[in-house]
C-alpha cells in the first residue's frame, strides 16, 4: 500500500484576482482531487469554474508551490 503524508498547509492563488461566476459571486477552488507526478500537483474542483478549467497543475520547487497551468 503506498502511503502519504502531509509536509505542509496553505492556500494556492489558482484564479485571477476578483474573477466572478454568473451569480457574480467570487470563484474559489475546493480541491476534490490531488495527483503528484514528480514534479508537480495535478488538482481538480468539483465546481464549475467560469471560463476556465476545474483541472489545473502547479509546479513544485522544493516542497514549495510557483506556478498555477490551466
């Protein structure tokens, strides 16, 4: 069985500031799903996310996120 474990909590800013959906409520991502590949984080929302995909990657350099890919 492999086993993971937590090394560290935070928030990923993954939207541009002040992005909106149809009920102009601000979009936010709540993670249902988390793969790592060795390089970095592949997660994906649940929600709908206007104009944008609900998958999305971020890059990993020592333990520490840099970069959001749609």
């Amino acid at each position: 069985m492999i086993r993971a474990k937590v090394l560290s909590h935070g928030t990923v800013h993954c939207f541009p500031a002040g992005l909106r959906d149809e009920r102009d409520r601000l979009v936010n991502a709540e993670v249902s799903a988390v793969v790592y590949d060795g390089s970095r984080l592949i997660l994906a929302s649940d929600k709908p996310v206007p104009g944008r995909s609900p998958v999305f990657a971020v890059d990993i350099d020592e333990g520490a996120s840099r970069t959001i890919q749609p």
